[in-house]
C-alpha cells in the first residue's frame, strides 16, 4: 500500500534532483530519505532510482508516480482545508491563480470583499497564464483558476468545470480618437501571447486584411507605451484599459468581440466551502 510519507519523499527528490536536497527541504537525514524511497519500490515492486555516478535520476516509473504524488499531496492538502473550513467558514485557506489584468482589477475587490465577510479565511494568489493555472489547478496547487476564452477556443479537458463571470470587450488602441480597424491594414500591430494574439488575428481578418505584427508583447503597459508613442497600434481588453491607460491613447469598442473570463475549479463537485464563497464573490462583482 502506498504510503504519503514516501509519496512527499519522492516528489520532493524529483523537484529537487537529488536525496539531499529533499533531504534539507524535509529535514530529514540522507539515509532517511534513502530507506523512505526503498520503502516505497518494495510497496510499489518497481524500480524508481538509478544512481547515476554520484546523483541520482528517476526512472520512467519513478516520474510517473512522482507526478501522481504531486497531484495526490495537493489534492491531500486542499481536503485539509476543506475540512476546516466546513466548521462555518471561521477558518480555512482559498488558493486563487490569476493572470495579470484580472488580479490587477477584478481580484482585489473580491479579496476585499472576502475579509469583510469571511475573515477567517485566508487567500493565497499566484500570478499565473490561464494555461499555467488550470495545470496548478490539476496538480492541486491551486483551489481556483481564473481563465479567458475567445470564440472558437478549444474547450478545457474533462474534470474542470467552469464558472462565466463576466464578458471582457475588445478595444482597437490608437493615438488617434474614432478609429476603426480598417484605417490600420498598413499599420505596425503590436501582438501579445498566443490567445490574446488569436483575438487580434480574428478581429483583423474578419475587417478584410491580416495585420502586420511588428511588435510581440505580453505587457498591456508597455503595449500602450507603444501606441502611445506612435509605434503601432493594438487591439487590447478592457480590464487592461481599467487597470492603467496610458496618456495619449485612445481606445474604440471593437463591436462583437470580448473574451470571456471563467472561475475554473477541478474535480466532482461540491467545491470546499471557501472556495464557493470566493467564487460567489467574483460572480457578483461584475
């Protein structure tokens, strides 16, 4: 059977590379470590460690039961916190992975709002690209994904589930007030990640050309320093504008295009109660 304590000694040496390293991180002594991992290939009757010189490296075996223990310590730690919390929402923990514009806008409304009404429960954020995030969400490290969607974005695998909380418009970003798309075919474009990109390809062939990318910048700041210094122009989402717009740019409503931002969580329902709460939250503040 397999046991927790040698599941976090594996996962912790194949972060770490080597048994002293995971050793350091556990406080545990090398040898501790060592019996821990042969504990483990005596339970699992399979070969997880090959010495290699003087280090050590996984087998194909090894890493796939450490990615397991990943999602399994994860999943472990987030029962924990659920446990908690069901004792009224007094106490517990929430885990919330955002991307830029929303943890700049939408996110500290809602930490706001949770300390008023829940202050037990305490929020931890990370930074994280909506791709990133549902992978931390899988993995357990996370208990709330924020995420966009575009029309026609490959929908997320089997086991997240999602909540809308609001639609997000497209803005063309000039220097010059009233513009429309079609004043800018022979314009310099400034594209962003390959989502965001998407929507600016979409919108630009939809308006009869396909637009020049002279610029690749995931920063909706340093995009909007580019336009602003008459560089290029951009097409930009209107969370972005609310959180800063720099002087001297003018942005037009690009009609039938938003992206649309999701709360995703992962697994069977019910979610933990402060996850709910959180998620209640967000949905209202739009």
């Amino acid at each position: 059977m397999l046991n927790v304590t040698h599941l976090k000694v594996l996962e912790a040496v194949a972060r770490h590379g080597s048994v002293t390293g995971a050793a350091n991180e556990l406080h545990y002594s090398q040898p501790s470590v060592s019996h821990h991992l042969g504990r483990l290939e005596a339970a699992t009757g399979a070969k997880l460690i090959q010495r290699v010189g003087r280090g050590i490296r996984l087998t194909p075996e090894g890493e796939l039961l450490a990615q397991r223990a990943t999602e399994i310590l994860g999943r472990l730690d987030a029962a924990s916190v659920e446990l908690e919390a069901r004792v009224g929402l007094r106490a517990g923990r929430v885990r919330l992975a955002g991307f830029q514009t929303v943890l700049s806008t939408l996110v500290p409304r809602a930490a706001t709002e949770l300390a008023r009404t829940h202050p037990g429960i305490e929020l931890n954020l990370v930074d994280a690209h909506p791709a990133d995030g549902l992978e931390m969400l899988r993995a357990g490290h996370v208990d709330v994904a924020l995420i966009f969607r575009h029309t026609g974005t490959p929908f997320e695998e089997e086991g997240f589930r999602l909540t809308h909380l609001l639609d997000d418009p497209l803005y063309l970003v000039s220097d010059q007030p009233d513009q429309r798309l079609e004043d800018h075919r022979d314009s310099a474009w400034v594209g962003g990640c390959e989502h965001c990109r998407a929507a600016t390809m979409t919108a630009c062939e939809r308006a009869g050309f396909s637009p020049r990318i002279a610029f690749a910048c995931d920063d909706t700041v340093v995009s909007q320093a580019v336009v602003s210094a008459g560089m290029g122009v951009a097409i930009l989402n209107g969370l972005a504008l609310q959180a800063h717009q720099a002087p001297g740019i003018h942005a037009t409503a690009i009609d039938g295009f938003a992206r649309s931002i999701y709360a995703a969580t992962y697994g069977d329902p019910p979610d933990p109660p402060a996850t709910t709460a959180l998620i209640e939250i967000l949905s209202s503040l739009n």
